[in-house]
C-alpha cells in the first residue's frame, strides 16, 4: 500500500552529483559521523533545515559515559539493560559503555567544553542510574554546546560539502543495494545525489504526536525512507513519552530536564502532594515510562491538565547556575524556578525504535547506514535510560565510518532506475490540516497507555489518508506528512502487535510484562508481514 518511492522519475533525465558519503541529518550523529569520514572520504552533509537545527539541539540534560573512579561500564550497562526491559542487545550496550568514554574525549577535542567542578569534569545523575555520570554544558545547554562545536568544525573542514534547506526525498536502491538520495533543493529542482555510502542521521519522530519536546523537523523522515527503501524497522511501538514537558498556556512544550529531578525536585500533584513515593521506590527518580505514567494517573485523580515540578528547596543560586536556560526559558512566562513550583506534564520525547543496524551500523540494505535516534541499534530497548542517546550516537558514527572504509566498490549503475504510478492529482487537503489531525490521532489513541480498540481505531483513521501516496507529491510538507504517515501506521501496527506492556509500551488490556511470549522485537520490511526476532540479552 505504500509505494517504494513517493514520487514518479527517471534518473537518466536528473543532474547527477557524485561524493564519497551522504550524511543525511545535521544533529551530533550527522555531524560527527561527517566529521570522522571526512578524514579519508568527500562528504555531502544534506539537512532540510540549517546545521543548528536539530533534536540534538535541545538535548539539556547531558551525555552518559564512564568517567568517575567509583563507576564501571559494568555499572552503566546494568542500569541500561534494566531500563531496556529485556530487549537491549547485550552485545550493543556492551560497545556503547565501553566506546563511550573514548567518545567524550574525542568531542572535547573537538571543541565541546563540559562544565567542570574542582578540576574535574561536573557529573550529574538521573533517572535509572545508579552512578553520577553524566557530563553536561552550560548547565543545561548540553546538546547546544556539541552541536555548535560540530558544526564550527564542519564548517573549517574542507572535504564536507553542506547542503542546508535541502530535502531528501527517497533513497534510491538497486538489487538491495543503495546508490544515494533523490534530493529537492530550495529552488525546487531535483538531483540525483550518488555516493559509496549512504549514513541516515535524520533524527526521531517526535511530531507525530500533538505534544513533544521535538522541534518541528522531527517528522520521522529517515524511518519512513529507509521503511520504502527496503531497510528493516524494528521497535516502533517504542515511544519514549519524557513526564516533564512545560504545561503553561502560552508557552511550547519545553523540556524540562530530568537533570532537575537528579538534583533534589519533587513532583506534586494539584493539592501539593508529593505522589511518586507511592508508585516506585526510585521516587522521582523511576524509568521514565513510570513517571510519565504516574503523572497521567494523578492528573486523571485530581481532574488536572499537569502537575506540579518543585525544586524551590534548593537555593536560586543553585538553581540559575544548574539549570540556566530552563530558568530563563520559564521566566519568559512568569515562572521561577527557583521559588514556583512548575506545572509540566508527559510529551513524546524519544523513539527507542527505527532503522534496524547490525554493531558498525549497517541496514539491512546495502550501503545503507544509521545513526542516532533514526537508529535501533539494540541500545535502549523497550526505554532508554537517560542521556544515553548523545553517547550512543558518537560512538555507533565512529564505528560506521571505519566500516565504510573497507566497502567494496559499488556493483552496478543506478542511471537505469525509474519508477511510476501515474500520479496525475495534487492531495486535496491543506497538509497542515492532515498533520494535525494525524497528530491528535496518535496522542488520543497510539500514546502513553494504549488498547486494541484504541490502536484500531487509529489504524482506521490513519488509513482513511493512503490515497496520498497515489497523488503528485511536489511541496516539503507534503513529503513530511506521508513519512509521518508511514511512520504512524508502523507504531500502531507496532503495538497492535506487541500484547503486553514492556519499557515504554502500555497496553492496558495486557498491564504486565510476559517475558514467556514477547521478549522479542516486531520487525516491518516493505510489502511483507510483520515479523518477530528474539531478543539477545541476557
């Protein structure tokens, strides 16, 4: 039902432009893989927006790596298997938290400056962690900081070639092999961009959802062009919903880190009551799905649209210079951190799931690689534990640029390629009317806790818009929303599927975990059945 490409063409009548490797995505993974395979290979980095726009971006809390006497990457790679529910692959995490550390030494030589305490780097804990690992900038200006050391470095360094406001279409594929993308440029016009490999860093999937911390280019794109591609998706239904987004009318749904509960807040709800206690041991310090779930609980007890963040114990001093840009991002709307207690409540967050990878970050197409959050790498299985993502996004882009090293020569032209389906109309329905409407489905029906009748009730909304990949696509909000659309169908189908509760996951008609059945992952391929691996943890 969805077609292997979203638009008629034929290679031989488009430009061509040829390079060495296509970064597609412009966050840490995109640009530090184009930084590491820029040392021997010709780099195009493409992004549909600008180098500083990304998910990367907003990332406050920080990166998690082994850096302190009194932790272990044993240490790590339990709390990450714990949070993974059963699905981690042992062997992903195993090189995560042991490549990890190499990692934020080489971002720190490349220019990301970590806070520091005493003359040592600043460590912070969070949710999940049984250890102060995790390093951070500007207090909470984390992802910021890398992403404008990165993009400095991309900048100076003249083997990449940038391509901003450009939007990839499709990835375009041979016998399971792919050749490059099919690229739209600001003036409109199409090109026909081949390299020898091809690295999806395009990011997650955050607005599928009507409320997220993700910038509005999180639109699941590189998930639904690997999906057409041929490439496997694995873990769909893996949505991580973080519990404290800003909930402030007026104000966008502004993450607020949960650095700030590592440091002493407390989560009331609307009488002032402190309730985690009652709902897990860790407190305010749970996995993150068990916040976001008790928060929900209390909201639906007390009749209230959110809770409250309260961390007005600790000194303002403390508070301004810990978490500078969450202070001042709250006074814009008369909100103190420091003395008011902040009314937040769950957004989608993160997409555990996505582009199934092998260890050194190959697709199961050919060529076809993926890093960062557009990946499943087997790291975060059913939860990611917090600030694992940044980490697991360095390490896994310096392992596909060596692999890339040793590819072979690439068999066959793709020139000869064309596809067809005679698209004639242009879609009949303004594409900002379709997204949100497809963006409310997903937050009624497919978000933090779930039933069959619920996901088939999104499964029969979303498949009233189909008919869209038989129109003459031409406009970028048009593309954005059939990969949105593809992306939605793979999650409810996902979770349709999955019939028990597991990490980020919640079907309340199957409430516990059931290791006997389901500790497996669901895997989509293109015009085939929904399939089922087992998992590899142990």
């Amino acid at each position: 039902m969805i077609p292997q490409y979203l638009i008629d063409f034929e290679l031989n009548d488009l430009p061509v432009v040829e390079t060495d490797v296509i970064v597609i995505g412009s966050g840490i993974a995109g640009l530090y893989t184009a930084i590491m395979a820029s040392a021997t290979q010709n780099v195009l980095l493409i992004t549909k927006k600008s180098l500083l726009e990304s998910n990367t971006r907003y990332a406050q809390g920080g990166i998690a790596a082994v850096t302190a006497e009194d932790d272990s990457p044993a240490y790590h790679r339990q709390d990450t298997l714990l949070a993974g529910a059963g699905l981690c692959s042992s062997a992903a995490v195993d090189v995560l938290v042991n490549e990890g550390p190499v990692g934020v030494q080489e971002l720190i030589r490349l220019g990301t400056t970590f806070d520091v305490e005493n003359g040592e780097l600043a460590l912070t804990k969070e949710g999940a962690h049984s250890h102060r690992r995790i390093l951070h900038a500007n207090g909470d200006a984390t992802g910021y900081e890398i992403v404008r050391a990165l993009s400095i470095q991309v900048e100076m360094l003249h083997n990449i070639e940038v391509w901003d406001d450009h939007f990839v279409i499709d990835l375009i594929t041979e016998q399971g092999e792919c050749h490059g993308a099919l690229v739209q440029m600001r003036d409109g016009k199409r090109v026909f961009v081949r390299g020898r490999a091809t690295i999806m860093c395009s990011g997650g999937a955050g607005q599928l959802y009507r409320y997220t911390t993700n910038p509005e280019v999180a639109t699941a794109d590189g998930i639904a062009m690997a999906y057409r591609a041929g490439a496997e998706i694995r873990d769909m239904e893996f949505i991580q919903f973080h519990p404290t987004a800003l909930s402030y009318p007026g104000a966008p749904r502004f993450l607020i880190s949960e650095a700030v509960r590592g440091e002493g807040a407390v989560l009331r709800n609307i009488r002032g009551e402190r309730f985690m206690p009652k709902y897990h041991e860790l407190q305010e310090l749970a996995p993150r799905d068990i916040v976001a779930r008790a928060i929900v609980s209390e909201m639906e007890a007390t009749g209230s649209t959110f809770v409250y963040l309260d961390i007005t114990h600790e000194s303002p001093e403390m508070v301004k210079h810990r978490f500078p840009t969450i202070y001042e991002t709250c006074m814009q709307y008369g909100l103190d951190l420091s003395s008011d207690w902040i009314p937040v409540s769950p957004a989608a967050h993160y997409m555990m799931g996505g582009i199934k990878t092998n260890l050194h970050g190959e697709s199961s197409v050919k060529r076809l690689f993926a890093c960062g959050e557009v990946s499943s790498t087997g790291v975060h299985g059913a939860n990611r534990l917090a600030s694992n993502s940044l980490s697991e996004a360095v390490v896994y882009g310096s392992r596909i640029v060596e692999r890339i090293k040793s590819l072979p020569e690439p068999s066959g032209d793709p020139l000869g390629v064309s596809f067809h389906l005679g698209r004639k109309d242009a879609p009949s329905q303004a594409m900002v009317e379709k997204r949100l409407k497809l963006q409310k489905v997903m937050v009624r029906y497919a978000g933090l806790r779930r039933n069959r009748d619920t996901l088939i009730r999104a499964a029969e909304e979303l498949g009233r818009q189909l008919p869209l990949f038989q129109s003459m696509l031409s406009k970028r909000e048009e593309y954005e929303f059939a990969n949105m659309l593809t992306a939605s169908l793979l999650v409810v189908q996902g979770a349709l599927g999955r019939e028990e509760s597991r990490g980020a996951h919640y079907r309340e008609d199957y409430p516990e975990r059931n290791d006997s059945e389901w500790r497996k992952h669901i895997v989509f391929i293109r015009d085939q059945e929904m399939t089922e691996e087992l998992s590899d943890d142990v």
